[in-house]
C-alpha cells in the first residue's frame, strides 16, 4: 500500500534533470545525512550549463522538465530521470564517460545512451554501475520512472584531455542529451545536434592523440560520491 503522504508528494513530469553538485555546498546543512560531495574541481560550473540547455531544448519541444539542483525535495513520477555528472580521478585519465542506474530494467535505456555519445565522445566508457555510487546514487529513490533514471558521467574532468574535449562542447552535451531523452520517452521531436566542432580537423587529430594517451593510462582509481 502507498502512504497517502507519498502520493500527495508525487509530482508528475516528463523528464526530470539534475545538475550534479549544483547548489552545494548551500543545500547541505538541510540533509545532514547526505554526503556533501562538491564533486571535481569545476564539475559544479560544468552540470548547470549542461541541464539548462538540455531542458531548453525539451521544453521547446512540449517536453515538462522538473529542472533540479544536486539536493531537492519530493518525489517524482517521471518518463525519465537524468542526473548529469562529470568524473573525477586521483589518478588523471583512469576513468572516462559511465552510467550509473540501480534497476535492471534500465539497461536498455543505459545502452542507447551509450551507443550515442560513444558516437562522439572518443574516450571510452567504464563499465555500467562500476562503483557503489552510481549504483546506489542517492536521488534515485526520489524517482519512480519508467523509461529510464540514470546518472550520465559526460568524462573525467581530473583528465587534461577529456576537460580540453569536454570544455568547448557544453551546450552540445545538452543537446545531445536532449535527443537521446526525447527519444527514450517518444516525445517532442528533438533534432540530432550538429557535431561541426567534433568533426573539426584540427580536433580529430588531437581526439586520435587522445584515445591513445587514454588508452595508455592504468585503470588505478579511487572516488567518493554521494
Ligand atoms: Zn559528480
């Protein structure tokens, strides 16, 4: 049975975004039994710019996008959930792009988000769930989604060559997340971003140093999140 004061809480929207750390370490002291993780150096300046322009996008769209910080209130009953992350490493260029989700069922929706953005980002991907923290990430048990509720880790930002990637294609990130969201919940009619600056000439020949410069990184990490 569902407690009356859940129901009353349940807020119904589309798609709900959350910009990772956005708001720390202010929201803090209200949930002193959450971690006040305030992620990498500049992760905090990096996932607002990355939510606002993918809720843009969806709202133009007729998408209804509950558009949160790192720490709110409620519940919510969504189509989907994203919660928009960058990595950090204590050992640079060891982790790379990743998904976290906690239900099994959101593999398929992990997948397709992968396929895309491996279409363009040319780091790699860690495996699916590859710490506790995207596993068990605390916001999910605010979600009841269908479609799908997944931290996105858009790269490791402790990596000087994911951070020059990364750097200049904030709002394509956006865009591109907008795509895969209107996608993975068949609404609105959210156009594939252009990908011009990645396809830049000058960038594909730093993007081919760079898979090489990952690739000869250990695997060696260690992190704290929540
Ligand atoms: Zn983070």
């Amino acid at each position: 049975m569902i407690h009356l004061a859940f129901l009353l809480a349940l807020v119904h929207v589309d798609v709900l975004i959350s910009a990772g750390h956005e708001g720390r370490p202010a929201s803090c002291a209200r949930y002193p039994k959450r971690a006040c993780n305030l992620g990498a150096q500049g992760e905090r300046e990096w996932t607002p710019i990355v939510a606002d322009e993918a809720t843009r996008v969806l709202r133009e769209q007729g998408v209804s996008v509950a558009r949160e910080p790192a720490d709110f209130d409620g519940n919510y009953d969504v189509d989907a959930a994203v919660f928009i992350h960058f990595d950090g490493s204590t050992s640079p260029c060891a982790s790379s792009a990743s998904i976290g989700y906690h239900e099994q069922r959101f593999a398929p929706a992990a997948q397709q988000w992968r396929t895309l953005y491996s279409r363009y980002f040319p780091f790699g991907f860690q495996p699916d769930d590859f710490t506790v923290g995207l596993r068990d990430y605390y916001a999910f048990r605010q979600v009841d989604a269908r479609s799908g509720s997944l931290v996105l880790e858009l790269g490791e930002l402790t990596c000087p060559q994911q951070r020059a990637w990364l750097a200049p294609r904030l709002t394509f990130e956006g865009d591109l997340i907008a795509y895969f969201l209107s996608r993975l919940i068949g609404k609105g009619d959210v156009p594939l971003p252009s990908a011009n600056i990645a396809n830049h000439a000058s960038t594909a020949f730093s993007i081919g140093r760079a898979r090489r410069v990952a690739r000869s990184h250990s695997t060696v990490r260690s992190r704290v999140r929540n």
